[in-house]
C-alpha cells in the first residue's frame, strides 16, 4: 500500500510554475507584424501592377497600313505600278524601338515554286512577295509581321 500512497502524493503535487501564466516577450507584437507586411506586400503589388499597365498601354508591333489594308497589289488596273515601303510601328514598354526592326524580302513565282529570299521588291516581275518584319526587342522577339505584295501584269 505504500506505493499507492507514494502515487497519489505524486498526483497531489501541485506544478512549480503554471504554463498558461507564461509570456513570451513580443508575441502580442507578431501579429500586427505580420498583418503591416501583408498590407504593404499587397500595396506594392497592386502599385506595381497599376505602374506595369500605364508603362505598356501604348505598346504596339503592327504594319504601317496602305489605306485601309496592309497587302498590297501592284500592277494590274487601277493599282499602283510601284511600290513604297512603309514599315512598321514598333512600341515596347513606351520607347520607339523602330530600330531594332529588321525586313526581309521573300519571292515565290506561283505556288508550284519555291519561296526564295530577294533584296527588293521587283514591281515588274509577275509573282508573289512577303515582306516579313522581326524585331530583336525582348517583347517582340518571337513575333513576326509578314505583308503579302501580289505583282499582277497589266490587263489588255
């Protein structure tokens, strides 16, 4: 029986110190903290975000239209006999990156040949041209602009 009574005396025995008292220096500060950093994270992501829109709202890479059209047909009745190169707009992150636009010439008789690069634009010979504009602008640098030219020979 000794040994119930040394158990209960064990049971009975009150803790030195009560862990519910205890306070941990700043924990009621954490709290208000972490709810600062939060708000301020979320503001300077939506001002970020809000900046980024009024930075890139005027971007563009487009071809410069004829009219109302950007292929053209040259020759022919009633078309041009000539053709003027008019380029591209180019806008990235709000600077004129104009320069940095490179074009190719691609001819092509009919469907049945194949496509081969030229330096120009031959109004006088019959066939298929693509101007096709790349950019080397990090935003464009995957894009490309391709502007059909059709040369037709004169009706008679």
């Amino acid at each position: 029986m000794q040994k119930n009574n040394a158990t209960k005396a064990v049971r009975t025995t009150k803790p030195i110190f009560n862990v519910k008292n205890v306070k941990i220096a700043g924990q009621g500060k954490s709290s208000v903290i972490v709810i600062i950093t939060l708000a301020c994270l979320i503001v300077g992501i939506l001002l970020g975000g809000l900046s980024l829109h009024f930075l890139i709202k005027n971007d563009c890479f487009e071809m410069i239209a004829y009219g109302d059209a950007v292929d053209l047909e040259i020759g022919g009745e009633g078309n041009s006999t000539t053709y003027e190169e008019l380029g591209v707009k180019c806008v990235a992150f709000g600077q004129d990156v104009k320069d940095s636009v490179s074009i190719k010439y691609f001819y092509r008789e009919d469907i049945t040949h194949d496509v081969q690069e030229v330096t120009e634009i031959n109004p006088d010979k019959i066939g298929f041209y693509y101007v096709v504009y790349t950019s080397s602008n990090v935003k464009y640098r995957h894009v490309q602009l391709i502007r059909n030219v059709v040369v037709v020979g004169a009706e008679e």
